[in-house]
C-alpha cells in the first residue's frame, strides 16, 4: 500500500495530478523522506557556522523555448531537497530547511498537469518555511554556494551573491568550504542513500540480462542497447550516464551504436541506471554475441576477472584505493604474463606501468548520486587533502586516492583493451617494445576490449558486492546469451 509520501513523491517525480487533500489520513510511513533530510542538513551544520544557498537548476532549450531537453536537478541540492524540483532553491542553517519555489500556474496544470502546492512540497521534505523565488534576494547574505552546471541559473546565483561564480571546479571564500563538508557528508553514504542505490542496481541487473537475452538475434549494436533502456525507462528509471553498448570496446567511452554486431565478436556494455531521486548505478559487463568465449577471449577475460576478483577481495574500512588498482594491475600483469603477451618480472614490470598499455584507466571511482560523485568538484572528493594525481602513465587516470570508509560505495572494473592509439604510439612503443611480445599479442586479435565492473559497499568488516545478482563467471555469462 503507497503511503501519503510514497504518492505526493510520485505526483511530483512522474506528474500524476495529486493533491494531500485526496489521501488517506494516519498514512504517514514511520521513516519519511522528511526525517533522512533533516539528518543530512544536522550533520551539515556541525561541519559548517554560515548559512548555505543551494539552486536546483533550470532545463535549457533544444532549440525553440518550449522544446527542452530533460531536467536534472543538482546533486548537491538533491542531496539536502530530496527531489528533483524544477527552478527551486533552500537555504540550510543551523539544522533549518527554507525552501524557495514559485506556485505551480495555470499554465501548468494545462500542458503538465496538477502540481503540488509549494507548502505541500515543504511539508513532504520537513521544510520550515516555503517561500517563493523572489525572496531569494531577502536571504541571501553571507551564504555559501556551489555553482549549478546550468549557466543561466549560474549566472543568477552571480548576481545576487555579487561574486563571480565559474564552477564547482573553482571555488574560493565559503564556497570552498562549504564543498569541503559536503564532500565529508556525502562520501560516507546513509540508509536513505543506499537503499535508493540498490533500487538502481536491481533495474540494472535487469537491464543486462536483456541485453544478453537479446544479442543472439540482434543486427546492430543499438538493437542491444535498446533491449537494456527498455527495462530501466519500464522503472520509471533514466540512464545514469550515456550507455556503452559497443563491439568496439577499446573505446572507452564509446557513445556510438551504429555498428552491425556478428557472431565471434564481444561486447562491452557499460549501463546503469538512475532512479527518479538522482541515485546512480554503474555496471560493466562483456559477452560474447554469439554465447560462445572463442578460446583467446576466454582466456583474456579470466585474467581481467582474475583482477576483479582480487581488488573486490582487499576491500575494507582503511585499505588504501590506490593499493586496490596496484593489486590489480599486478593480478592482470601477471596473466598477461602466463598468457606471453608481456615478457619480463611482474614487479618490475608494474613499475614501469607496462600494463598501461592494456590497462591505462583506474580501477574505478566513487558512486552515489553521480556516477561519477561530485566530480564537479574536480579532485576535491576523489583525492584526500594534500594528494594530487600522479603524471605516471598508469595512475594518472585514477579517480580515486583515500583510504576507503564504511559506507561509501566505489566501483571495481578492470579492463584489458587494445587501442591502437596507444599501441602504437612512437613513445610507448618504443619504451615497451621489448616487454610486449607482439607477434603473441596478434593472436589475440579478437579481443578489442573486456571490462567487468561491479558496485561495492564498504561495511564495518569487509564490503558487499551489491551487483552480484549479475554473474561474472565466463560459463553463467554464455549460458545466460544462449537462454539457458
């Protein structure tokens, strides 16, 4: 049975024309939207003594003013508002929720639907006072901010704090503060937060297993992809980023579907999905079209598993990230080495970031209500206080360095790809040219790219595999394209 929250939530995440006035009395659920709010903006004001002034954002145009691309509000005002709301801002001080939203106009009702009121709004995320946007201006002294990526509302927050603000990248005063706590809030995830991520993950787990479902009969990548969204937009779900559903999985961030897919060719397909709150997932797998690993692929792919299954089996509260991708660097080094791909000492040869050249990405990131989470904020999350990103060929891409914490949730996903832009790069050709055995690496010719990425919680005395309804297990994978 939807509770009174449960269904104004849903008047206000999917349009349905609801008001309070139509709901059952006494139907209040025991642990509100309003009560996991009011937890998050108590924290905040231990960690910060000024007020705080955060914007939702605004849809920008496609081309003409009524054709607007999708809305997504602010992470950062989703994480203190809790729901998506279109042009809307709070103020948090001292544990107080003011927020700011114009009522819903007539206009509104015709084209969109009957909307929530904003007092019925205020009342659902534990505001203490609802007021409309144009008192913004009443209360916005000395408040710290984040710029919104939206540039006509971060133009706005410009003016009315009379201080340029560029992006959350470049940040002085207050602001930069008030990210510092923001980064200490949210890398530590709460109930409300996880549950909502394992909401996202049980779509996705179904998204993959469609995908697979529909590769034996599929023409063209985009065929498989549309099998995978179906299932997230059937929940009510966007995707969380821009699917990779790509026979050419060399290409990292591979946006592209155009391409016939045939039997004997692998593909990547890195989708999650994101639930109507903004809560994110991220999962990578690689299957074979036809349901069959050819033998060279069989073998690749159990040294990228091999290196998953040994980054997943060091994580725990204290465990440095970093160490985390050097044991899987060493873990896939060392397959390549057995597989002669690579010739020499698997140390030595980690040292000299030889596996970049199969591996050149890191093992993962953090993920919560970005996939990505608050890399809007550069390095600021991803790296501890005093860290920078190494300028070695195989770690400066890694997203993350700081020890690892109960409750933040990271992502495993090694990989193993040849791009010719790096294989045959002059530089690292030339430095590698006598630890890669090239004519060995030919006869792995149909292995573009293999990746296996999972979701991981950080618990009190180990971690949790939260997409581990999805198998890794090569055999399970095949069975799993052919309908067994």
């Amino acid at each position: 049975m939807l509770t009174q929250s449960d269904r104004l939530t849903d008047t206000i995440l999917f349009g349905k024309s609801l008001r309070l006035s139509d709901l059952p009395e006494n139907t209040i659920p025991r642990t509100s939207l309003a009560d996991t709010l009011r937890k998050r903006r108590q924290r905040l004001a231990k960690l910060v003594n000024f007020p705080v002034m955060l914007w939702s954002g605004c849809r920008p145009s496609r081309n003409y003013p009524d054709n607007r691309f999708p809305f997504r509000a602010s992470s950062h005002f989703l994480y203190f508002a809790g729901l998506p709301l279109e042009n809307a801002a709070v103020r948090l001080e001292a544990g107080r929720l003011e927020l700011f939203m114009d009522e819903p106009s007539l206009d509104d009702a015709l084209w969109h639907g009957e909307k929530p009121t904003r007092d019925e709004v205020g009342q659902l995320i534990g505001a203490n006072v609802a007021y409309p946007m144009s008192d913004l201006w009443t209360r916005a002294y000395g408040c710290a901010t984040i710029p919104v990526q939206d540039v006509i509302v971060q133009q706005q927050q410009s003016n009315l704090f009379n201080r340029w603000l560029f992006s959350a990248k470049h940040l002085s005063w207050i602001d930069w503060e008030l990210a510092y706590a923001i980064v200490k809030l949210r890398l530590c995830h709460d109930e409300g937060a996880i549950a909502e991520i394992r909401k996202a993950i049980a779509t996705t787990v179904e998204a993959h297993k469609a995908g697979m479902s529909a590769s034996p009969g599929a023409k063209t990548e985009a065929e498989i992809r549309a099998a995978m969204e179906r299932v997230i937009m059937a929940n009510n779900m966007t995707t969380a980023y821009s699917s990779i559903v790509t026979v050419q999985g060399e290409v990292l961030h591979n946006e592209h579907y155009c391409n016939p897919v045939h039997h004997g060719e692998l593909l990547l397909a890195d989708v999650g999905a994101e639930t109507p709150m903004g809560w994110a997932s991220d999962v990578t797998r690689t299957w074979p079209v036809s349901g069959w690993f050819s033998p060279s692929q069989r073998q690749i792919y159990e040294v990228v598993l091999a290196a998953h299954d040994a980054a997943i089996a060091q994580i725990r509260p204290g465990v440095e990230y970093q160490d985390i991708h050097m044991t899987a660097a060493t873990v896939l080094t060392e397959g390549l080495v057995n597989l002669g791909i690579l010739k020499g000492d698997v140390e030595e040869l980690v040292e000299t970031d030889a596996h970049a050249m199969f591996f050149p990405h890191g093992i993962g990131h953090i993920l919560g209500l970005d996939v990505h989470d608050m890399e809007d904020l550069g390095d600021l999350a991803g790296y501890e206080m005093g860290r920078v990103r190494s300028d070695r060929f195989g770690l400066k891409y890694l997203r993350l360095d700081r020890p690892l914490k109960a409750g933040m949730i990271v992502t495993i996903e090694p990989g193993f790809y040849q791009v010719p832009a790096i294989l045959n790069y002059p530089d690292r050709r030339a430095k590698y040219q006598d630890v890669v055995n090239w004519e060995r690496l030919e006869q792995f010719s149909d292995v573009r790219g293999i990746r296996i990425e999972d979701d991981v919680l950080v618990t009190e005395s180990g971690c949790e595999v939260l997409t581990a309804a999805l198998p890794t297990d090569p055999s399970t994978i095949e069975g799993m394209v052919r309908g067994w």
